[in-house]
C-alpha cells in the first residue's frame, strides 16, 4: 500500500505518513524500491495513529529577529528568541527577502534532518499545507 493510500484513510498528507513510517517501521515492513509499505508496516502505523501520537506530525515553530543578510539572498542570519538563544540560518522566500530588515522578528519553523537543525520562514511551510489541501480538493 501507498503512503498516499494511507493518507487518506487516515486524513493526513503522504508527507506525514512517511514521517510516521520513518518512526515506526523498519526495513522489512517497506520496499524502497515501489515505495510500497507492507502489511506489517501499515498495522505498526495504524497502531501508532491509534495512540495519538502527534509529536511527529505537528510542526515546531520558534521566534527569530533578523541580524544581517548573507552572500545568498534567499538566506538571513538570525538570533534565535528561545532556548539557547543562538545565532542561526533563516531560509526566506523570494517575495520576502525586499521585507526582511535589521530588528524584524518572526516566526520560523524548525526541520530536524540528521540531528542538525534548519529553519525556514513560516509562509513556506503555509504555502505547502495551502498546495496540498488544493491537490486534495482537485482529486475529490
């Protein structure tokens, strides 16, 4: 079964449903190379949903304030307005980067990949969840 099968079972985006198998299944319970997830996977999956757990699927979102550009336009520096406060690297949108000033405080959202952290400008990830609710309603 796809995980684009079992994201509409379930009410949730294929995107989240990889999230969910990433946690609880392993090797056995997928094919890499149909991207299909065996029966055993789905079961651990339903399983999962069933304890609602939703650690994996909500997004996390912390407060930065602009420090300085940098040579990529598309990326800010910025300090981090949470525990440890820190300097970091803020992936912008195009139609956002003429906005952006010294002092600007806003929201960001946190991508954990390989135990390193990125962040990126919180319209991205509206514009996303906005894309895939339209493809939703196109296919229904």
């Amino acid at each position: 079964m796809k995980a684009k099968e079992i994201a509409e079972i379930y009410g949730l985006t294929p995107l989240q449903v990889g999230k969910i198998r990433k946690k609880v299944c392993n090797e056995e319970d997928y094919l890499e190379k149909t991207r299909h997830i065996l029966p055993s996977g789905v079961k651990k999956i339903k399983k999962y949903l069933e304890n609602k757990d939703d650690d994996a699927l909500t997004p996390k979102f912390v407060r930065v304030q602009v420090i300085d550009s940098t040579p990529n336009p598309m990326f800010f520096n910025c300090k981090l307005l949470e525990k440890p406060i820190k300097k970091v690297r803020v992936s912008v949108p195009y139609t956002h980067t003429n906005l952006m000033r010294r002092g600007l405080i806003f929201k960001a959202q946190v991508i954990t990949k390989n135990n390193e952290d990125f962040y990126r400008h919180e319209i991205i990830y509206t514009r996303e969840i906005n894309r895939q609710k339209r493809i939703q309603e196109i296919h229904q």
